[in-house]
C-alpha cells in the first residue's frame, strides 16, 4: 500500500465522530473527483458556503455516506 | 474520551425520540462542518428557515440520519 | 415516560397505513425543529402546499421516514 | 379491517411489477397527504407533468418507495 | 403471464450490467408512470438530455433503482 | 464476456479506494445512457464543473453507489 496514492485504506474507524469524518472526507472526494482543480473548488467554496441551499445538499451527501461508514463498523455497537 | 471534542460518542440512544434529536445533531453538524463559521450560519438561519424548500430540504437530512440512528439501535425493538 | 414531551415513544405500529402515517408526523417534524414558530410555518404551508414541486420534495422525505417505520416493523409481514 | 379507510393493507405483492404499481401508489399518497385538496392537485398536474424535472423527481420518490416494498418481499425471489 | 402487459416479470439478472440496464428501465417507467403521453415525454427529452442537472437528477435515479435491483441479486456474488 | 460491451463485470473490488472509483464510473454511466452523445456531453461538463450545486448533486450520486458498491463487498471488512 504506497502511502501517496492511497487516500481510502479502509471503511473502519475507532469511533462513529472518526465515522462522520470520513464521511466528509468521502463527500469532499465525489466533487473533487469531477472538478479535480483544486483553484477553482477553492473559488467555489466561499460562493456556496454562504448559500443555505448548498449547505444543506451538503449534508446530505454526508449522511450518505455516513450511513455507508456506520454499516460498515456495524454502527459501534462493540 | 476528552469531553471537549467528543460530540459524538455513540449512535445508540435510550428511545426513538432520543435518536431523532441526535438525527438533527448530526444534520447540522454536516453544515458546521462546511460552513464552520457559526456567525455566518446564524445569519442565514433566518433566511432558510422561512424557506419552505430548505425546511423540506432540511428534514430529508434528518430522515437520512434518522435511518442510520434507528439501524443502529435496531429499532428500539428490545 | 411523561406524556407532555413524548411525540415518539416507538416505530412499531399495527399497520403499515399506520406505518405510513408515522412516516409523515416524522417529516412534519424534521421541519418543525428547524422552524419551531408554528405561525410561521402555517404561513408557509398554502404556499408550497400549491408548489409542485414542493410536494414532491415532502412526499420524498415522507418515503424516506417510511423506508425506516417499515424496517423497523419487519414490513408487517406475517 | 374496514374497506373505506384502508387503502395500505399490506406490503406484499405477487409479483414485482404489482409492487412497482404500489411504488407510485404511495409517492402519491404522499403528496395527497400534504395537499388533501384534490382539484388543487389536479390543477397541478397538467405543469408539472409537462415539466421535465418534476417528472424526475416523481420517479425518484417511486424508487425509494419501491426499495421498501421489494425488501418487503423479499425481492420477489421465491 | 400474458407477454403484452408485463414488463417487470423479475428483478433478477445473469450479470452486474444487465441489472443496471434494468434500474435505467425502472427509472424510466417511473417517468412515464406520470407522463404517460410519450409524444410530450419525446418533446422534453432533447430539453432535459442538454441539462446537466437533469442528467444529474436521472443518474440519481437510477443509481437508487440499482441499489434496489443489486440487492435482489445478492450483489451478484455468485 | 466479450470485453468489448462489458463495462461492468462485477461489483467486487480488492480495495474500499476501487469500490470508490467504480461508483464514479456508475454515476458517469448513468449520465451517459441518457445523454449518449459524448460531444453534447463534453460541452456540459466545463459548465457544471464550475457550478458548486452540480458538483454536489454530483457527489450525491456517487454516494448513493457507494453504498451499493461498499455492501457487495460487506465493506472490504475481511
């Protein structure tokens, strides 16, 4: 596993907050794999952050994939 | 477990009730996030919450996480 | 259990018409913890009730919120 | 089981095609239970029908409500 | 099983590929369930097919369709 | 499985970082069976890739076949 390509070695975390983290890193992954410049993402950023809307879709991406990253560590239940 | 950066220690709540409430927290934590400015939050909350679209919008996020709570206490079946 | 606070004890219902009904009492709520003032709402509702498209959106969440009373009711199979 | 004010019954169908019949169905009822006033739907339907986006968003809630009744039978599998 | 009026006899396919051949077929019926005329469903394609947010929508669609036709067949792991 | 039809073999990959890669290409597939001219779709893309609500709503895609992708491969748990 070379460290430099690799940004998604596993779905398991220790906790369900290290869980939401990676449901946001894995959200943040979707748009930037169709708009891979960074420069104009960075543009973009302050433009929706400030948009409700946008946030709100926002979270929704999020709690996909939140509940993709919860199964998969069958929810913490230990 | 530092309480001061733990906000999210567990998916498992005591009701259905209980879980709902930390489906809302884990909504707005998918804005915060985004958006970590709480000023700028604040100042579209009213904005957005007069919106009929961003309430609804707002809710879908809700059911979504309301779906990966519910799972994970397994319904409050007992 | 005091009566007063409690609006979801359970997501087990006789029925899934009941089921179905629980699924919109839920999305009405995912929008009233965002807008807690009732007037306003009320305000709001002939506006989007008349909006296509915004019923649409409602009739989502409320399929969502079923996806979750029907799982957690083993689709009332038997 | 009083015939008049039971239109969902049950989740089970015959076949999967009977269950995508009670997809639309229930994307229906939703929208009816937020605008009970059937000449205002009905005003509605020729626009958005005619509206292309809408139409996605309609065939969207039938896919979520779809999953729920193919979990409910299992898929139909025998 | 009369061949004419049966267009869904099973959500089970031999591969992968032709299961999201059926979520497409599903997430078209869903379409046309709603427009049934298909002279004004034909009239709106060329409109939405050049919408990117359409063709964004429609791929969510069918993206929730293959959830649904992947489990049928137990994700196809033989 | 004559290789060239066949985009689609499997939903099995040996990493959660392939299972990622492959639900991009399934919300790209899902776009390009609507809008099959490459061309109408290459001049789309500069346009939605500079807009942040479509590149969220793109994002959303990919989650939504993320979690189907994840599921075939009981999330790469071992």
């Amino acid at each position: 596993m070379s460290g430099g390509d690799t940004w998604l070695p596993s779905l398991i975390t220790e906790t369900p907050q290290e869980g939401f983290a990676l449901a946001i890193t894995l959200s943040q992954k979707g748009v930037a794999t169709t708009q891979p410049d960074a420069e104009v993402r960075k543009a973009e950023r302050p433009e929706y952050a400030e948009e409700a809307d946008s946030l709100i879709a926002v979270s929704h991406v999020i709690a996909t994939h939140f509940q993709t990253v919860a199964a998969a560590n069958d929810y913490w239940r230990e």
